[in-house]
C-alpha cells in the first residue's frame, strides 16, 4: 500500500489522487525529505507498473507566516521524480477546497462567488422567460432564496479586499424580495 511507503511524509489519498505532507525544519531539509521520499515513490510505482502522470504533478511551499519572504535563497531548491522537475504552484484543488500557499480561503471564495453568479443568473433568466402572470412563475422563488442566502453568507466570509458585505447583503435581500 503506497500510504506505508515511507515515514516521510503523510498521505491523503482519496480516488485516483495522492497527497503527500511533508514538513521540515527549514525548507531545505524539507525539500530533501520530500526528494527521497519521491525516489521510494518511482521505485514503488515501477514495481507495481503504475504511472505518474507528471503533467498533474504538482507542489506547493507552505511556509510559516512568520518565515521571511526571501525567495532567492530557496531558488535552487526542487522536487524530482527520476529526474523530471516538479512544477511549483501557488494553488490547487485538494478535496473540493481550492487552498494556496498561504493557507487563506481567498481562492476559494472567489470559485464559490463565481459558480454562484452563473447559478443565479442562470435562474433569474429562466425567470425572465416566463411571463408574471403565469403560475409557474411562483414555483421558482423557492429555488432563489437558497441561492441567495448562500451568496449572502460567502460575500460575509470573504477576506477579499472592497467588499462591503453589509451593503453587499442589503442589495441581494431586496433583489430576492419581488
């Protein structure tokens, strides 16, 4: 099982992805950390004929907020699978939850607000479509208020700069009211 492969490092698993952690005292002695245990990994994977499919390969830094900004003297520092460089990136997807290397939820809102905006557009037009008079038109307010409420609640908790979530909550509230 590759989650007994090595003490390295701790693994999330879940369908077809793998999550590697992998923590040091200073990012040099995590990165060789994280090199060796990607050299049991190849290994591991040639044993068992399995691929790693390097255009999904990825890795982020996750750094103390503590930790000085100073990029230059961790430039040379890389992951390598048989040779081949891992890309580094700012954020990715791990279960459902867009993070960064931050550890803000920033990212994420900005997906929620975005899946949301086409969600409620995508009602209020099919709303439009159907005449006032008509009864049908009735059974849709039910389906808005969820929306709505949802929307409320994620510009609240955004973090995002020039949001101003009590005008923001005053404006959807009357569009939800008709």
């Amino acid at each position: 099982d590759i989650s007994r492969l090595s003490e390295l490092g701790v693994y999330v698993l879940f369908a077809d992805d793998t999550n590697i952690f992998v923590e040091g005292a200073t990012a040099k002695d995590a990165y060789d950390k994280g090199n060796e245990l990607l050299k049991c990994l190849y290994r591991y994977m040639i044993l068992n004929k399995l691929h790693v499919n390097m255009s999904k390969c990825c890795f982020m830094h996750f750094k103390p907020k503590s930790a000085s900004s100073d990029e230059s003297e961790n430039s040379d520092l890389k992951l390598e699978i048989d040779g081949f460089t891992i890309k580094k990136c700012s954020q990715t997807r791990f279960l459902g939850v867009i993070i960064d290397e931050r550890l803000n939820w920033d990212a994420h809102i900005k997906f929620l607000k975005r899946k949301l905006n086409y969600a409620m557009s995508t009602l209020y037009r099919i709303m439009d479509s159907i005449p006032k008079e008509n009864p049908q038109r009735a059974l849709l307010h039910p389906v808005r208020i969820p929306f709505v409420i949802l929307y409320i609640c994620v510009g609240q908790c955004s973090s995002i700069p020039n949001i101003k979530p009590v005008d923001f909550t005053k404006t959807m509230y009357k569009n939800a009211i008709w």
